[in-house]
C-alpha cells in the first residue's frame, strides 16, 4: 500500500491539555510516522503524519475530536505524497 502524507493545523483548546501526547498514541497505534508540535500562538497544534491513506483518514478523525479536556475548533487539512523521512512518530518542541 502506498504511503501518503497528513499536515494539518488544529485549532482550538488545544495546548496544555495533553493534545500532543494524545495525537502521538493515536498515531503509533495506526503504525504512522511524522510529528506533533505546540504553535506559538498557543492556540494550535501542527500534525504532520505518513502512512497508508485509509490510515490518515482515521488519525484526522481523531484530530477532529481530540482527547477529553481539548476543545476542537477548525481543522486545516492537506494531503500529499508521503517524504518518507520519518522513521517514528515524534512530539516536536516549539
């Protein structure tokens, strides 16, 4: 199965609510690759994740919920080929 890739910008309550941690356990469970980080508006977080499509398809279902304790407000989505330079899902510092 071809590889895809996942940006997206999810905003809303989103930083310190364990957002981050969440995404990364979401995404290690769909056997994804890529990095969550804190933007410094502190308001959004940026998701950038590789894998199958299907796969993508339900981690940015997850982004659009997100854990309990966060708050959703807009999910900014794109797709593209897959760089394949990730060899893990990392939480990225700011």
């Amino acid at each position: 199965m071809s590889s895809a890739r996942l940006e997206a910008r999810v905003i809303g309550r989103v930083q310190g609510v364990g957002y981050r941690w969440w995404v990364r356990r979401r995404a290690e469970e769909l056997g994804l690759t890529g990095w969550v980080m804190n933007e410094s508006d502190e308001r959004s977080v940026r998701v950038v994740a590789e894998g199958p499509a299907d796969r993508l398809d339900v981690l940015e279902r997850h982004l659009r919920r997100g854990p309990d304790g966060a708050r959703v407000d807009e999910v900014e989505a794109t797709r593209s080929a897959a760089s394949g330079s990730h060899a893990a899902f990392e939480i990225h510092r700011p």
